[in-house]
C-alpha cells in the first residue's frame, strides 16, 4: 500500500495574493518558481433580466471576454457557508482541442483562473492560475466542505488546494473527482500498479485519499467491477472503462458507473461499494448520468425508452424499486433538491423542474439563444445551491459561455 504524502506546500508570499507555481515541479518551492497573482476583487458584472417565456428573474453573473463556468453538475460551487461561489474563466484563445475520448475531443487549456464570487456584492476575485480546464467540466473546481479551501485540476497533472483564507495554494500529485460531505477524503481514478501516475489516461481503479494528502488507498479494480458486471460476455475487459465516481451522503459508499467502447448496444452498468473496497456490487442497468438522492437512499439517472429518448429513472440503494420518474420530458443531468421533492436539469430550450410528488414538468428559463451543448461546447450543467432556493448554470446564448443563477426556485 502506498502511503507517502503526495504533496508540495507553497507559501503565501503576503495577505492578498496567491502564489502559483508557473510550470514548475510539484516538488520545488524555489522562490523563483512563484508568480503573484493580484486578488483583489473586480466590480460587480451581474445583470437581471426576466425571461420572456417563463416570467422568471434570471440573474447573468458574469459578462466579458472569458469563457466561464463552473464544475459538473454534482459538485455544488457554493462554500459551506454559502459566502462564494468557485467557478472558472478562461481566455478562449488558450483553448485547443484536447484527446479523442468518447463523445469526442473537449477543448482544453492549462491557463485557466479558479475564481470565486462574493455572494452578497457579486464581485469576483481570481485566487489560482495555470488551471487545467476542459471545455465539458471546466478544472473539476470544487469546495472542501466546512472549509473555505477549494481544490481542483492544476497544470502539469497536479491538484491544486486554495487557501482563501491563508492566500496559499499547496500542489499535489495525482486527480480529483469528488470530496466526501465530511471534508476529509477524495475519490479518484488512477492505475492500480502506479497510484499517482498522473500522465496514464487509462484508469483502471478507484482510490480515496485523505484530504490532507495523506494514506491514499485503492477500493476496487476495475478488474474486479468486470466480474461483477452481469452483460460482460457482449464486451471485453479492455472495452471497459470505469468512471464518475460519486460520494454518498453517509461517506461510506461509493457509486459509479461503466463505459463501454465501442460497443454502443452493450448495456452500460452502476456499482456500488464502500470506501474499503468491501461490499462490491452490480446496482442495475442505466443509460447515463446518475446521481445520489440527497439522504442516499435511492440513486437517480437516465435510462433510454425505446422511441423516445431517454427519461429518469429512480432505483433503491438495495438494487429494488426501479421506477419511472416522468415521462413528460427527456432527462439529461438530473440532480435532486436537498429536500428531496424536485430534480432539475436542462435540454436544449432551457432550464426545468421535474416535480417528485406528480412528475409535473416546470420551465424556469429557456435559453435566448441555441448554442452549442457538445463537449466542446457548453452544458449547462444546472446545479442547486445547498437549501434548494436557487440555482446556477453555464449558457453561451450570448456567444460565450457565463453563469446565471436563477435566484428564486420556489
């Protein structure tokens, strides 16, 4: 098992700024290797418009030249305390296309901001450079809960950890993916026989690793999840791969999901299994992104419908009780309310409400202009904020993409 700290400590040159290492190895903390990045906040960019549809207020909270969005639908970019929102801008000039995967080539850079907005003045502060962004979910920016620390993708295959409190930033080796609601561990994926090779695009397990970087540890194989998967006479181990791996609320339990290339009639499958590696198992069958319901006892995703599309889907942690959400609309990204009594996602016209007790569909906003919502492009990726009263979204409708927030979801 390896143990080893994987990280580089850099210090805050003076309150107010934050030091970056500008390419340089995650191991040197030589002065020269640090650049001051200014942090001081920039004026207020929000503007409120009401959509002509939907009668709803839409909040625009960023208007400039850089491309900026937040993280993936299941990591909330609010603080814990609810003061700041993380996301990040980009110059779309730094951004070129990145490795084939499968949907296609993501635009990337490794020069992109981790900003974060006050949320009471709405002013912005960039607190971290030399990001690695990807046009699908940005550089994975996400809070440690209970802490005003934000981690996400650095250039170079490190990690970044931001400070704001301190203005410091620490790198370290390896990926991210998901922080547990507790704050002290990080799942990842990475390769079984070398833990941290950060350069290896072929996952092939599931590691945690305690927030301070300490005891990283392998959970399962994918090997293993291969075994366990019921259709693996369609498709080979290395037609296999694994991925989002996401967190239940009780930090105990893992969910993620399957890939099959390139075989598209091959079903796609979820897992389950605790931080430990014990108690691996084959959850169901399902078409594409799930996610958790806030008490962790079902699982939410879409599951194709023969002509139609695809729709939500729910299913009991225990494997029981699969059943149809609505199918009053096509599902995409669809996230539950902390509540637990709305799920909202987005389509190609807008944003919307699938209401749990009926299935009732509620428009919220409907995009002023199409745009493109591939993984070069932009997906809304809408994400609600930890009380459920409001929600944030990317949308290049005006020729780039920014945030807007839709400040009363009642």
């Amino acid at each position: 098992m390896h143990s080893t700290s994987r990280r580089t400590v850099m210090k805050g040159l003076a309150l107010g700024v934050v030091n970056v290492a500008a390419g340089c190895s995650a191991r040197s903390t030589s002065r020269s290797n640090l650049r001051r990045v200014e942090t001081s906040f920039e004026p207020c960019q929000k503007k409120a418009f009401t959509d002509s549809v939907t009668g709803r207020t839409i909040w625009q909270l960023t208007d400039g030249t850089l491309e900026s969005k937040h993280s993936y639908y299941d990591l909330c970019p609010w603080s814990h305390d609810g003061a700041y929102l993380v996301f990040n801008s980009v110059d779309p000039a730094t951004l070129s296309p990145g490795a084939p995967g499968p949907y296609g080539s993501a635009l990337v850079s490794e020069s992109a901001m981790i900003r974060i907005m006050d949320t009471t003045s709405f002013r912005i502060r960039t607190v971290g450079t030399n990001a690695a962004y990807n046009s699908h979910a940005a550089a994975f920016a996400m809070w440690q809960p209970q802490h005003h620390n934000v981690y996400y993708n650095h250039r170079g295959g490190k990690v970044g950890v931001i400070d704001i409190n301190e203005g410091t930033i620490r790198l370290t080796a390896g990926r991210i993916r998901q922080m547990s609601s507790d704050g002290r561990t990080l799942v990842y994926l990475g390769r079984s026989e070398q833990q941290h090779d950060s350069k290896s695009t072929s996952a092939d397990a599931v590691f945690v690793v305690n927030a301070d970087d300490s005891n990283p540890r392998r959970v399962i194989t994918k090997k293993q999840l291969y075994a366990l998967t019921p259709n693996k006479n369609q498709f080979t181990l290395d037609e296999m791969s694994i991925g989002n791996t996401k967190w239940r609320c009780d930090n105990k339990h893992i969910l993620l999901a399957n890939f099959v290339h390139p075989k598209p009639d091959a079903r796609r499958s979820l897992y389950v299994v605790r931080k430990d590696g014990s108690e691996a198992r084959w959850l169901c069958y399902f078409g594409h992104h799930h996610s958790w319901s806030p008490d962790g006892a079902s699982i939410l995703f879409n599951d194709h419908k023969p002509g139609s599309g695809y729709r939500m889907h729910l299913i009991d942690f225990d494997g029981t009780n699969r059943r149809l959400v609505t199918d009053a609309i096509e599902g995409s990204h669809p996230l539950m309310s902390a509540d637990g009594t709305r799920i909202a996602d987005f389509d190609h016209k807008g944003i919307f409400l699938v209401h749990l007790a009926d299935g009732s569909v509620e428009r919220l906003s409907i995009y002023r202009k199409p745009f493109r919502m591939d993984v070069a492009g932009t997906h809304p990726h809408v994400v609600w904020n930890h009380d459920g009263s409001q929600l944030l979204y990317n949308s290049a409708e005006t020729g780039h993409s920014e945030l807007y927030m839709i400040p009363d979801v009642a």
